[in-house]
C-alpha cells in the first residue's frame, strides 16, 4: 500500500502544474520525461550558462512579423513550439535570467501557450539566479536542442481583446494599468507614447509590487491582499489587463489567470502603445482611481 501512495505522490508531483515552482520542484522533476525546459534570454546569454537541458528561446519567433509588439498568428505559433518538441503531453518550465527584459519574456511564453489551449506549463520562481543558488552542478554551457518536433495543437482561447472590445464593454470591465504608478499617474511618460496617465477608470496594478528584490514571487496572502482586499475583485468579474506592450502586460495577466485562478482575466494586446496615441481616447491624469 506503501508504494501505491508513494507512487501517486510522485505522479501528482509530476502533473502539478503550479503557475510558479520552486528550484527543488524543477529538480525533482527532471527524470519527468515529458518535461521541457526553456530559457527565454538571449542567445549569449544561454550560451554563458543555463539549467542542464534547457532549450533556448527566440520570444520574437512568437511575434508578428510586421508588428513584434503583437502576438504570430495560431499557425505560426504552433510551428514554433513544434519546433521545440512540445507535445500535448509535455510539461513546460521556463525560466529567465532576472533581468526585466527576460521575465516579461516568460510570462509572454506562458501566454502563447494558455492562449493556444496548453496549461500544463509553470515559471520558475527566482529564475536562474535561484536555480543556480541551490543547484549550480546541474547547469552548462552547452545548446541542448530537442530530439524531435512536438506534435502540439493549439486551440486559441479568447484572452485577447483589442480596442472596440474594451470601448464597448468598458462600463462593466476592471481594468488594471500594470505600468509603473509613476506611469499611471503620469509624473512619468511612456516611451513612444503621446499621452501620459491612464486609461480612464483603469486602476494601477504595477507587476513588479508582486515580487521580492531577489526576484522572487511574494507570499500568496499578500498577493491575494492586493488583488482580493485591495482592489476588491471577484472571480466573477471581467477583468482587462494593459501595460504598454502586451509584453509588459503579460506577467500581471499571469498571476491573476493562473496563479490566482480569475479565470475571467484577459489581456489589451496593444496596450497603451495603441491606446495612448490615438486622439480621441479617455485619457485620466494626476489622478487615482
């Protein structure tokens, strides 16, 4: 009886596809053979060094080509992750190198994936340098690249929105601003955007007050404080989360999806890009909401 419990303990250890995992979860479930492991910062700097059996990703292959601020299509983003071995069966971690340019990269990753239909994926909490704290015999500077092609299939699901939809819907929408509050509030302009503030009712949710200094995610109590007692939300409600990229609106859309489960959250994909440089759109300054 013993070894049946044992064996569904480490069964469910291997399926448990926490939105965050910890560096003594990914080492218990390197012998998973459908696990897939993907580095998301550069080329140089995978090549430096990078978890043992990591594959290396190109987050623009995931991107349009006439646009790189937008998300590839469904079918050029099913040959991507072919292309990185994912079947449907496969479990993903990835991971990044801390820099902010890189964990932005994850949590986009993760949304290509939840979008085309894939949930068994997870982020590494604290990335490489926590990776490293504790397991730094099991990295190396060597490309690994997959065996084969994945034979994964996506099935888009409706976590994208664009501007008509927020303009006709945005009475009954929570919209979440997760730029810096000096973004938000407008002491502070947006790189290649005209206007400064927020979008009008939009709340300020800056992704980054979800994480410690080393990177790491905060506590689930206090996270949950900030969306649940903070800004009062309900799973029951419509959520709209924007950034200026749909890259940096990508990490809050995360933990609110599939770390908290409000699963009614989706993403603006142009974002304030598109928002703040348009002449006639409700733009709020100075002013907190």
């Amino acid at each position: 009886m013993k070894y049946i419990i044992l064996a569904i303990i480490t069964y469910i250890n291997l399926v448990a596809f926490d939105a965050f995992i910890t560096p003594d979860e990914l080492k218990n479930s390197l012998n998973n053979k459908d696990l897939i492991i993907l580095d998301v910062d550069t080329k140089e700097i995978y090549k430096a060094g990078h978890i043992k059996n990591a594959i290396h990703v190109d987050v623009s292959d995931f991107t349009d080509i006439q646009n790189p601020l937008l998300m590839a299509t469904s079918e050029k983003r099913e040959y991507e992750l072919s292309k990185l071995g994912i079947n449907s069966n496969s479990y993903v971690v990835i991971y990044s190198h801390n820099t902010e340019h890189s964990v932005l990269n994850s949590s986009f990753l993760a949304l290509v994936l939840i979008q085309g239909g894939f949930e068994s994926v997870s982020i590494l909490n604290g990335g490489y340098m926590a990776w490293i704290f504790e397991y730094e015999f099991l990295v190396s500077s060597e490309s690994y690249y997959p065996q084969n092609d994945g034979n994964i299939k996506l099935n888009d699901k409706n976590f994208i929105v664009d501007l008509d939809y927020i303009k006709n819907n945005i009475s009954k929408l929570v919209i979440l601003d997760a730029r810096s509050t000096m973004e938000y509030f407008g002491v502070e302009k947006s790189q290649g955007i005209k206007a400064v503030g927020h979008i009008s009712k939009a709340r300020s949710s800056y992704y980054k007050d979800k994480f410690l200094k080393d990177g790491t995610l905060r506590d689930k109590q206090e996270i949950e404080q900030i969306y649940i007692n903070g800004h009062e939300l309900q799973h029951k409600d419509e959520i709209v989360v924007y950034a200026n990229t749909i890259f940096s609106a990508s990490m809050e859309w995360y933990i609110l999806y599939k770390y908290l489960n409000f699963k009614n959250t989706m993403i603006y994909e142009k974002s304030f890009m598109q928002w703040g440089n348009l002449e006639d759109s409700s733009v709020t300054r100075f002013k907190w909401e």
